[in-house]
C-alpha cells in the first residue's frame, strides 16, 4: 500500500526541486515527490491524506542531547520552574515523600543565578532528609548539589584533593559545601542509582510523544556505552522510535574501537558520530576556559583536558576512523580544540571525518575563520542566547560580542547545526530559530536584540536543524532533505515558516509529524 500526502505546500529543501504539492510514500521511504495529478496508480493501492494546506519541512533534527537523560527525568525531580531557593526545598520535600529510605534522589534544573533568598548547599538538604542521598544538577548540567549522605556514599570528605578536571565546592572555613563540578560529577554519577532497561524503554514510551508534537524526528545525544547498550535493545525489541545519533564519551572508546566500528556505523534508527570531549566546563557555572579571568571573579574557568592530552586523544581516535565531538565553551577551550584538530588535519581528510564543536560559545575574531580552514562544525544551541544574556553580560562584560557568533559563522563559511542541550533547554525547534532570529533575552519582544549583527534568517536556522544536522551525522543521503529514496520524516506547520518574521513566528504551530512514514502525531 502507497500513501500519498496532498494538498500541501511542501518545501522539499532539495535546490533541484524546491516545492512540490504531494509525496507518496512506499513503506518507510519517499517513492515520488511533486504534483499529485502525476500519479496514476489504481485507487486501491493507494491510501490518500490531505495536509490540509500545511506546509511541510523534512523533519526537525536536535543536533545536541542527552535524550536519555530527558526520559528518566519523567520519573526524577525537576526544578527547572523554580524562582527561589525555598520553592525548590519545598518541591524536594515533597518528592521525597514517595520514596523509601535509602533510595537515590536524582534529578536537577536548579539555577541559583536567579534565587533571591540563598545559595545551595548541603546544609540545607540534610535539613530534609540524612536517610536518602540526594544529587542534583544545576541547569547547565556542569554542578551537582548533594546533601551529606551522597557526599559519605561517594567518599568524599573534607580531606579529599580535587579530581584532575573538576572540583569540590568549599565553604569559608574549607569544608565541603555539597557541590561539585565538572569531573567530580562523574564520580558521583559512578555511584548514584544505575539505570535498568526496563526503566529506560518505560521512560522513552513517555517521552517520544513530547518530540513528535515538536516536529523532531532525530536527535543526536551525548551519553554514555551504558545508554548505547540500552538503545541497541531498545532498537533490536523494534521499541526505539526516534532516529539518535550517539556521541559515545573518548572514555569509551577502545570498547568501541575493538569492536571494530567507526563514526558513521549504524542503521537509519541508531549510529555512531563522534567521541565526545569535553574540555572545560560552562558559562552559567562561570567554569568555561577563558583566556582571561571573567569579571567580578578571580578565575578563568576550569581545564578539564589540557591540549596535549586533546591531541593524543584526537590522534588515537581519528587513527581509528572516529571524529570528534568536542564540549568547547570558554574562548580559550574553543581555541585549543582547533589546535588539536588542526594537528590531524591530514588524517582526517584521508578518511572523510566530520568534526564538530559543541556549544562553541566564546569565540576570538583570531580563531572564527578556522572552522571553515578545518571543516568544523559548530553545533550550537540558539535558546541559550536567550538563557544566558544577562548572564553573558555579567561574566564577560565587553567580551559578551564573542558569544554565540551565529552570524559571524555562517558569513564566514563555517556550517552550523543547532540542537538544544535538552534537558539543560527548551528542545522546540520553533523556538530556537526565533532565539537564532531575535536574539532577545528570554525571547521578550520588549527586550532588545542581543549583538543585533549576530542575528540570522530563518531558512539559514531551518538548514542548521535540518540538512545540516544530517550532514554532520553523516546521513545526508537518507534525510535532511524531502527527495525519493529518502526517509519519510516530515514535519507539517500550520504557515509558511521562511516567510515568517519575528512577530508571526511565534503564531506557527505543529499540525502533523510523520516518521518513516506513519503520522506520530497530528494536532487537535
């Protein structure tokens, strides 16, 4: 059986056939792309549903998250609405009411940047609870909050040094405040509560509505060999239902170098990108590498990977056919990660490799043309523009003009693709190309734009969660763009968005999300 999907303005994003009016789909695939009246087939074999005049896009791809991560959270506290420091024990309190003692108390979305009424610290917790331990994640992912019963389990005391790469939070007095950065989070993480599959695959059921009524059909995600386990069964039980690119940690990486595989291997459901780095931390946790201290601070962030230990890595994994995802925030961080891929420039060539930097924040005028003398791409995330305005202009002051330089980028060549950090951000693509648009904080049209020369158009942002997040993943010949052969994920808005401008944007809505060609959610 055919379907046949008529009666739209479809915009294809093929430069050979820009728009066509109907797409019949055989099985998971498109078999034919342009005017209805052209199809001949008995009626019988085809099922006929009208787009209703919508305009349809390939599907959207979220270019950077930890999708994993976003599922569970279905079944973990969130404090991402929280104004204060009291709503947030207060939501703590009441959650932990559900669970029996000695049970892990995950979760997270705090952001202490905007409390009026204190700061986080164990104290505080243990005022709730010594029986559970409890670890939370600020908002940018980068800080953990533990109470004291997660500190003994993980055995940290007042005595212990700082891990290479991260650090414990310290009062005055030089005890432990219950928080820690960076690295030091993985040895919490080594020892909180461990995910099961069956918790996996109940998680994912619940989130994969929230995707489809967005537009998204792909996701690239940040997670660890444990997560790609879980997805391989997901996929072998036919119960994974987005398409994920996996950026697996360099940690990982001779288990998956000895099993012989490389950047690109997979299927139309689940591959492997790049290894994931990470070489400094955030700007909401004021760890990003910067070159110089930030303002009010006597600090210039944190080096989680110094640029020789970079370069080995790099040379180790591009030897063995894998290309580079690469955390780089700081302008220092963003700068030592061209050096290092600049160093197996030659490697990568030979073996048609596709770096990427992830975030690429802060970027000096010195290192912006060397994305494209490199052929890197910078996978950003606009809606942290809209997050992080304030904070930008606080930490960096004059230097806030090298942050997010979205049209700096395009101008000079460079390809982007854009994602949202889910959970760190809102995941709606729709936003985030009005965020890429506007650059106004909080997406207040009352706010004013944001380093206005920065801004983008809108078929520039709708190519960077489209085409080019294909490309990146190295599956531009079965999406990213509508033409026969390819995948049958689209995305169905209710007006035409590369037509829209900052004040009808925000009027465009989801009508219908199809994958593989089977409509997965259809608005009211």
């Amino acid at each position: 059986m055919y379907k046949l999907f008529f009666n739209g303005h479809i915009h294809t994003l093929d430069e050979d056939m820009p728009f066509v009016t109907a797409l019949l789909v055989h099985g998971d695939r498109y078999a034919y792309c342009g005017d209805d009246n052209e199809i001949n087939l008995p009626q019988h074999l085809v099922h006929r549903i009208d787009l209703r005049g919508g305009h349809v896009y390939p599907g959207f791809t979220d270019c950077h998250t930890h999708i994993a991560t976003v599922a569970l959270n279905k079944e973990r506290i969130r404090l991402d609405q929280c104004q204060t420091m009291m709503q947030a024990l207060q939501k703590i309190q009441d959650h932990i009411q559900h669970f029996p003692a000695g049970s892990w108390i995950l979760g997270g979305g705090w952001n202490a940047n905007l409390w009026p009424d204190g700061k986080p610290d164990k104290l505080v917790l243990d005022q709730i609870t010594t029986a559970h331990p409890i670890v939370l994640y600020n908002k940018d992912g980068h800080t953990q909050w533990m109470n004291s019963k997660a500190l003994n389990l993980c055995h940290f005391n007042d005595e212990t040094a700082d891990p290479p790469g991260g650090r414990l939070g310290r009062d005055a007095r030089n005890k432990l405040n219950g928080l820690v950065f960076e690295k030091a989070c993985d040895i919490v993480n080594s020892y909180a509560e461990k995910t099961g599959l069956e918790q996996l695959r109940r998680c994912m059921e619940m989130l994969y509505p929230d995707l489809y009524a967005l537009g998204i059909t792909s996701v690239h995600s940040c997670e660890s060999l444990e997560i790609w386990s879980g997805f391989q069964n997901l996929l072998f039980e036919n119960a994974l239902k987005i398409r994920i690119c996996m950026h697996p940690p360099i940690e990982n990486a001779d288990k998956f170098i000895n099993a012989r595989l490389c950047s690109g291997y997979g299927n139309e459901w689940l591959r492997i990108g790049g290894f994931k780095y990470f070489v400094d931390g955030s700007l909401g946790s004021q760890t990003a590498e910067m070159f110089d201290n930030f303002e009010l601070l006597d600090h210039a962030g944190i080096e989680v990977l110094t640029e020789s230990t970079l370069s080995d890595q790099l040379q180790y994994a591009v030897e063995n056919r894998f290309s580079a995802t690469v955390h780089a925030i700081g302008d220092k961080a963003n700068h030592k990660t061209l050096n290092a891929i600049e160093r197996v420039s030659n490697l990568t060539l030979r073996y048609g490799l596709r770096h990427r930097i992830e975030h690429a924040q802060i970027i000096r005028d010195y290192d912006l043309g060397r994305f494209v003398q490199l052929n890197v791409t910078a996978s950003m995330q606009p809606l942290h523009i809209a997050d992080d305005v304030r904070i930008a202009d606080k930490y960096l002051g004059k230097r806030s003009k090298f942050a997010y330089r979205i049209g700096s980028l395009l101008r000079s060549g460079a390809r982007i693709v854009f994602g949202s950090d889910m959970p760190i951000a809102d995941p709606d693509p729709l936003k985030g190309i009005r965020a890429a648009l506007t650059r106004r904080y909080l997406l207040d049209l009352n706010e004013p734009k944001w380093h206005e020369y920065e801004c983008i158009e809108i078929p520039a942002a709708l190519r960077a969660y489209t085409s080019e997040a294909a490309y990146v993943s190295y599956e531009e010949q079965i999406k990213g763009t509508i033409e026969v052969g390819k995948l049958a994920d689209f995305v169905v808005l209710s007006d035409d968005l590369e037509k829209a401008n900052e004040l009808t944007l925000s009027d465009i809505v989801v009508k219908m999300t199809v994958l593989g060609g089977e409509t997965v959610y259809r608005s009211e």
